[in-house]
C-alpha cells in the first residue's frame, strides 16, 4: 500500500491570503439531509475529502442519485424520508465516525435490514454511546464488542424518548435526532454541555421544526424535510493549522477567508485568544443558517494557561494543533475534561505526548487531558498513528522547531484536507510529500 510522510522543515514569516476546504461537519449532513430530503438540493462549497466521500456512496448504495462532487459542487436527489432502499452489500464508512454514528440512527428505523463497518481505525472507536440510546427507543443492533461492525436489523418502530447525554457528543445528539425523525412521538435530548449544533441548523435550512429550549432539543415524525441549496462555509478545523502556523512562526501575516465561526466551533479561537493570539474576526456574514467570516491572523508571543473546561467540546478537534501552539508558549497550559480524545482516530492525548516528548518538549499526559511546558521544538521523527489530524499538527511543528519533522504515515490527510501541503506552502511554508 501506498505510505506517505510529510517532512517539514523550519520557516520564516508567514504571508497570504487562503481559503480552506469546505466543513466536514456540515458536508456530511448536508448528504445525509439532502438525501431524505423532497427534491434535489445543490450543495456548494462541499469537502471531497474521504470522509464525506464515503457518506456519498454509502447513500448511492441505498438508491440516492448523487452528482458530483465536480468543483466541490453535488446536486443530491432526495427520495423523501421514506424512499430508502436496501443495500446490496455491506456499508464501508471508511475512517468516518460521522458517517458510522450518524447513519446508525437513520438506518435503525428504515423497513430493511444494514450492515455497517470501517477500516481498521474505525473497527476500534466506540459505538455502544449510539447503540445504547438507539436500543431504549426500539432499535434492534448488535456490534463487535461494543466496535463496529454494527448490524442493524431493520422493521422495528421506534419510540421517542427523553435522552440525558452522559457526556458531550454532537454524533450522539445527531444520531438520536435522525431517529427522532421518523420516531412515534416526541424525541427530546437533553445536553449537558454545548456541542456543535450543525444537525440543528441544518434541519432548519431543510424546513423541518424542531424546538430548542435551552439545553433541550426535541424533534417529531409529524413533517418532512424540503430540498434547498446551501453554501458550506469554510473549515474552521482545517483552518486551524494555519492559525496556529501564523502563530507561532514569527513575522507572519495571513488571511484566511470564507471560515465558519458558528459559536459551537470556536474554541480554538477563545483559546488562543486567551494564550495571547493575534486572531481578529473580520467581514462577519451568513451562508443560510451558518455564520462565516474572515480570519486575519499575525505572529504573536503566546502564555500558557488552564484551558476552561467548557471551552473543551468546542475545540474538541483542533486539540492536537493546540497543543503545538502550547508546546511554543511560555509557561504551563494545563488541560482536563478532554476524556473524548481518547476515542478519536488515534488515542489523540497519547499520540500527541509521544510525538511531542519525541520533539524535546516537556509534556505529561493525563486520562482526561495533559501538562505541557512550552519550550523549543526540537527536529526529528513522529508518527501520525494514521489520525488526519496528528499529521498536520505535527507538520505545523516541524515549521516552528530547530530542525526539520518528519511525519510517518499522512495519506490520511485525505480525509479532511486533501491539498493541506499545497495550501500550507502557498503561505510559504516547506512541507514536502514523500511517497514510498
């Protein structure tokens, strides 16, 4: 099989203006709803990442008609939330645990049978927080271990129920929506701490009621979902690593434009904000339901801190790049109530320890989070223990430390930023792709 590593070596000031792929978040939905959806819908701004990819043809598998993507362009043919048919094979989700989870609850209340899997890295992240809730309202589903595979067995009528998440999950809340939609009664989550809230944007730009009220959200079967067009926003997990890249990388100045800032996802921003960033918020507008704006981002002399615990689900993916900024501050920043990171792609708290204690940087990790002591990114070689993310980190590292970073193992960069090196050294960074 094909391998690719980055190696990054140290740069100087940072200059340009960008855009960044579109929201892998929003990309997916926008399937998923489109897809049930009365109509054809035309999506623009769409991520052809492998992620979002596999949520396509798990769809065309179950007789959805979807063009595309061509220019980051889908026009999707919805056969209304009844017109799903059964797969002939088993459902792949790729290394998508947006895809695996959300799908879930869409396919526990359709009239056929479904099987659902992943690769290796998928066949090891936790289902049994989709299963469990899935199971109280009807649904019959057997998985590996608590792990995908997961078997769906289709036919059963499924019941509302009052949700309490035990702990902050936009797939879970998502998951339970989408069975909620076809659900007898009323279905109500009840979050316990703020998480993005795409699904229920996106179910407002689909014309589907749902009532918010404060922290519950309640849904019913009584309507249907009307196609529409929608522009996704730029990445603001993608656009994280150059944040970050502008910066800790002196002399640096860059624009990134057309980014969405939806208040669920602005975490890295308040964080680095508050370790000292230079981050200014400009030419604030709406793309439908989702705010967007440009980031204007310069060099900046960050401090550690203690990251508030309830910023924690609002960056809960921009963690690993996070910490390369906090690996280059001065002082501590200490980080708990990040439990989550430890079911992402990669263990991300023990990947991202290894890899840093690797580059010379003093850094403890905790069940929940992690110390680090900023200090001087050294050179050498990490691993991206095949997480998407753990590879650009430590490509944004290797631009800021003493000698230059290989990264091991970065075609999984694919799956939410397929021209990341592109982009990054067209803001003059010096990444290059080694294939093998």
């Amino acid at each position: 099989m094909k391998k690719v590593n980055f190696v990054s070596k140290p740069s100087k000031g940072l200059k340009g203006t960008i855009e960044v792929p579109g929201d892998k978040s929003i990309s997916h939905r926008s399937v998923i709803l489109g897809a049930i959806a009365e109509g054809s819908s035309k999506i623009s701004g769409f991520l052809d990442g492998e992620d979002c990819l596999a949520t396509i043809r798990a769809f065309q598998a179950m007789n959805v008609k979807i063009e595309g993507p061509e220019k980051q362009q889908l026009v999707i043919h919805g056969v209304g939330k009844h017109g799903l048919r059964k797969p002939d094979e088993i459902i792949d989700c790729g290394n998508s645990g947006t895809t695996i989870r959300l799908l879930s609850g869409l396919l526990a209340v359709q009239k056929f049978d479904s099987n659902l899997t992943g690769d290796s890295s998928l066949q090891k992240r936790p289902m049994e927080r989709v299963r469990i809730p899935l199971m109280q309202m009807g649904a019959r589903m057997m998985s590996t271990n608590g792990k995908p595979p997961l078997n769906i067995r289709g036919g059963q009528i499924l019941h509302g129920i009052d949700y309490d998440m035990p702990e902050a999950s936009a797939q879970v809340k998502s998951c339970i929506l989408l069975a909620g939609l076809y659900a007898q009664g009323t279905t109500t989550v009840i979050e316990k701490g703020i998480t993005r809230d795409h699904t229920e944007r996106m179910l407002k730009t689909f014309s589907y009621p749902i009532e918010k009220n404060d922290n519950r959200i309640t849904i019913d079967s009584t309507h249907k979902l009307i196609a529409t067009d929608i522009t996704i926003p730029g990445d603001i997990s993608s656009a994280a690593f150059l944040i970050v890249a502008a910066t800790i990388i002196p002399d640096s100045e860059i624009l990134i434009r057309n980014v969405g800032i939806n208040p669920t996802r602005t975490g890295v921003i308040q964080i680095l904000q508050r370790m000292g960033a230079n981050i200014s918020i400009q030419n604030l507008r709406q793309y439908g339901d989702e705010p967007i704006a440009d980031l204007s981002v310069s060099h900046a002399k960050l401090q550690g801190i203690t990251i508030p615990e309830e910023l924690v689900p609002l960056a809960i993916d921009e963690f690993p790049v996070i910490f390369i900024a906090a690996a280059c501050a001065q002082g501590t920043t200490l980080l708990h109530g990040a439990r989550e990171l430890r079911a992402k792609e990669s263990d991300r708290i023990g990947s991202m320890v290894t890899g840093l204690q690797r580059l010379g940087i003093d850094v403890e990790g905790y069940e929940d989070g992690l110390k680090i002591v900023g200090g001087v990114i050294k050179g050498g070689v990490v691993d991206s223990y095949d997480d998407h993310r753990i590879a650009m980190s430590f490509a944004i590292a290797g631009a800021a430390a003493t000698g230059e970073v290989t990264v091991q193992d970065c075609l999984n960069v694919n799956t939410s930023f397929p021209n990341f090196v592109k982009t990054a050294n067209s803001l003059q960074l010096a990444i290059k792709e080694l294939s093998s």
